[in-house]
C-alpha cells in the first residue's frame, strides 16, 4: 500500500511542477518525459531480461549517435 500511495504523490508533484513551467509546452514535454521514465521502470519490473535488453540496446544507439556529432 505504500509504494501506490508514494507514487502516487510523485505523480502528483510531477503536474504541479508541469503547471509551474515557464510554457505550456514544456510541462507537455515534462510530463511525457515523466511519463517515459515511468513506462521504462514498469518494464523493468514486469520483463527483467527483455525491456533490460531494449534498454541497454536504445542506450548503445544513443551514445553511438552522439559519438558522430
């Protein structure tokens, strides 16, 4: 019961600080971002070996990617 109730409050905290942004597209983006970062942790917890996989293969392409820059 407490892990609901403490997420639940992050949550809550995450769209008051949305609403706190300088412009509505930047609480849009933060609450995606939020919203990302979320989803990644759920599929960390309900597939350990593949979303750890899909993360670490999406982790390569980004420094790869910043690497040719």
């Amino acid at each position: 019961m407490f892990l609901p109730i403490l997420a639940a409050t992050f949550y809550l905290f995450a769209i008051i600080a949305a609403f706190k942004m300088d412009t509505p597209l930047k609480g849009f983006l933060f609450i995606l971002a939020v919203a990302g970062v979320s989803g990644i942790l759920y599929l960390f917890v309900l597939f350990p070996g593949i979303s750890g996989l899909a993360v670490a293969l999406m982790l390569a392409a980004f420094i790869l990617r910043q690497k040719r820059k």
